[in-house]
C-alpha cells in the first residue's frame, strides 16, 4: 500500500509539474544576439504550418560546445498539451545542432550555430503554441524560446484605435478586431475559439482568452474598449553600427581597446515632452556589418556605453536598456549604474554589430513599468498581432487557424 501511495504522490507532482506554463527562459551572459523568426523580415517565431522558422545565437566562449534542442506543444495559456511527441511531430527531437561556424577576423572570437525547423530529422505536424529548448552536453537548458505555428483557414481584420475611455484617451490603443470563418465550420465560437493580441511580439503584455462579443453571421466582432486596450507606449531610440568607425546622430565618440567602444549620445526623459514621429522596429533589432560579407560570423562586437540622467521621479526604481536584443530581459547585464561623478545613470553592455531599437524600462520590486520614462502617447506606432485559437469538443490540444496584424500608424478615433 505504501509503496502505491508513493507513487501516485509522484505521479501527482510529476503531472502537477508538467502542468505549469512554459515561460522563456533567458540565457547566460556567454550566449548572444539569438534569431529567431520565419520568413518575415520581424524577428518573431511565427510561420506557416510547413514554412521554415530560424534560429541562430552565439557563443562567445568559442568553444564549438555541443548543443541540443527540444520541441514541446502547449496549450493557448503555454500549459503543455496532452499530446504524445508522435502526435505532433514526424521524426524525432532531441538532436544536436550541427551547422554552427567559427568566426572570422573579429577582435571577440565566438562560435555562430544555426538550426532550421523542419529539417532532415524532424518537422511539425499539426498547428499551434510551441516551446523550443536549447540545452547543453550535460542536459541542462541553456535558454528556451517561444514560436507559433499557424494554418489560414479564417480571415482576421485588426483595426487599432484610440481608446474611447477620456482618463486614457491620450495614452492607450484598442484593437477592434473581426473574424470571418464563412469557410470553416464553428459551432459554439464562444467555447471553441481564443485570441491572443501582441503589442510589438512582447509576450509579457499579451491579452489572451478574450471572447467574441458578438456574432454577426459568419463573422465573429470584438469592438470592445478596456478589455483590449494597450498603453501605447512611445517610439524607441536607435543606434546602428555598421560601420565600426563612423560616428552616427546617436553615436558621440568611438574608441578601441581591446575591442570597440560606442559611446552614445545621453538621452532624455520624454514622459514630459510632445510625441514626436521617430521611426523605429518596434523594439527589434538586425545583425549587419560593412566589414565583411557573412554578418553572422564577421560581424564584431562591440561595447555599447548607454547614459540617462537621473531624476527624482525615478526615486529607488532599478533602471533598465530594454529592447529584444536580449529577448526583453532584466537582468544585471543590462541595468544602469548611478555615476556620481556625473550624475548619470549608465550601463555598458556588449552587443554585435547592427542597427539596435531600445528604451528605458524601469522596476521596482516585481512592479514594472516600460513607459515611466519614454511615456505613454496614442498615435506611437505600434504593431498588433492577433492569434486565433480554436479547440474543438473531445480535441486534446489548442489549434491556431489563423492570424491577423496591423500597424498603428494610421491609427483613428
């Protein structure tokens, strides 16, 4: 009795752990500017059912270690799906990544890998949320990514707007959203269908689980207010380096140590001051150079020197660069230092050569706040994706048949 009593505690915590969301797990400091996109120029993990998605990441370490990756299907809400490996994948994970080089004539030595699914020994069956691990030689994960397969099989129309509640109107978008699935069959879309909208790919601010508010035919209608409604945030700052020895209109000095030091002009608060048009990438970034032809292993890398001055509003708040060259992480790599010399906050972190979007992010205990310092303004031009979910009755995982995406720069009332 006892020896059964064990193992169903085990069975029960082993399924309780199964059970739990699959977050994104950020690399160590020695793994760098890792890709990871389709075929869109955006670099977000999203393709269709049977198209390519890439990955690519370094290690500065250079020291052709071997690493493995693992693909797992989850549920619209990250969950693990209940899916058996065979059930949605043909072939068999759990392979090393072969195709990885070198690089050449850079002054930071590093090693580039490269993995594109499908490939020779495994390609995805069915459609949906997935989490790809990353792990080393003695199975440990050394980061894990988010990516998303879908199938067209609705239409979905995404119209961002200016929110109509007053407190908000000059600092938050909506997205009105409507779904036509004259050519698919749903019999109870409220119980059967999910969305997830994205603001600029940033799973953390991502609205999930809304229901349709009404039906209109073959035609699902979202136009609600609060329930999809975002902070709209403002346009973030750039840099490029491309040229390792040409100053910029964000790049005051150069200088060469040991390796390359970009030092950017200090930038300003601009919570307190009139929206301005600056176009951006809505936080990406993209790895070139004008030193060589192959980016991915000639590219150099170079210390990016970042400074903001300090001000009271910031009171104990831990300041942040943030931007999805590190997948939007806070970590000690990217936070500012005060500079009592000079009053500025300041952060140095290393970065491959390329054309780079960032903004200040601020925190305080688990609180965090994108927008304290840039601020919040209605016509910022943001990019809004819309995942549909669908699970049938008896099915055992979720299904994404379609997808829909807008830009923000033409928003209306």
């Amino acid at each position: 009795m006892k020896k059964y009593f064990l193992l169903s505690l085990l069975l029960a915590s082993f399924l309780s752990a199964s059970a739990q969301i699959q977050e994104e797990i950020n690399a160590p400091e020695n793994i760098k500017t890792i890709v990871f996109k389709g075929e869109t120029e955006d670099q977000f993990p999203i393709a269709l059912l049977g198209d390519p998605i890439y990955l690519e990441f370094d290690d500065i370490t250079a020291g052709e270690y071997d690493y493995y990756y693992k693909i797992t299907h989850c549920n619209y809400d990250w969950t693990p799906s209940d899916l058996l490996k065979s059930q949605y994948l043909n072939g068999i994970d759990d392979q090393r990544i072969t195709d990885y080089n070198n690089s050449y004539n850079t002054l930071q030595p590093y090693s580039n890998y490269k993995l594109t699914i499908p490939n020779d020994n495994v390609r995805l069956k069915i459609s949906g949320n997935y989490m790809l691990e990353v792990y080393d030689s003695n199975y440990e994960i050394v980061f894990s990514r988010r990516f998303v397969v879908y199938q067209d099989l609705v239409t979905v129309g995404v119209t961002p707007k200016r929110t109509r509640d007053f407190e908000f109107i000059t600092e938050k978008q909506i997205t009105q959203i409507n779904i036509n699935y004259s050519n698919f069959s749903l019999v109870n879309p409220k119980k059967e269908v999910k969305l997830a909208i994205i603001q600029n790919y940033y799973w953390p601010t991502s609205l999930q689980n809304i229901k349709p508010q009404f039906t209109l035919g073959t035609e699902l209608v979202y136009k609600y207010d609060s329930e999809t409604s975002f902070y709209a945030g403002n346009e973030f700052l750039n840099f490029d380096t491309k040229d390792l020895r040409s100053a910029t209109a964000a790049i005051s000095s150069i200088e060469l140590t040991d390796l390359y030091n970009h030092y950017l002009f200090t930038d300003i608060f601009r919570n307190d001051r009139p929206y301005t048009y600056f176009p951006d990438i809505n936080g990406d970034f993209v790895v070139r150079t004008l030193q060589g032809d192959d980016s991915s292993r000639e590219a150099e890398y170079t210390k990016i020197h970042f400074s903001l001055p300090y001000k009271a509003q910031i009171d104990m708040d831990d300041v942040y660069v943030f931007g999805k060259f590190n997948n939007y992480a806070l970590t000690d790599e990217n936070k500012m230092i005060f500079n009592a010399e000079n009053g500025l906050l300041e952060a140095t972190i290393l970065m491959k050569q390329g054309f780079y979007n960032y903004k200040y992010a601020t925190k305080q205990g688990d609180t965090i706040d994108l927008n304290k310092i840039s601020g919040n303004f209605h016509n910022t031009e943001n990019h809004y994706l819309v995942l549909v979910y669908y699970r049938n009755f008896g099915d055992l995982y979720d299904s994404i048949i379609g997808i829909g995406s807008a830009s923000a720069a033409n928003i209306s009332n």
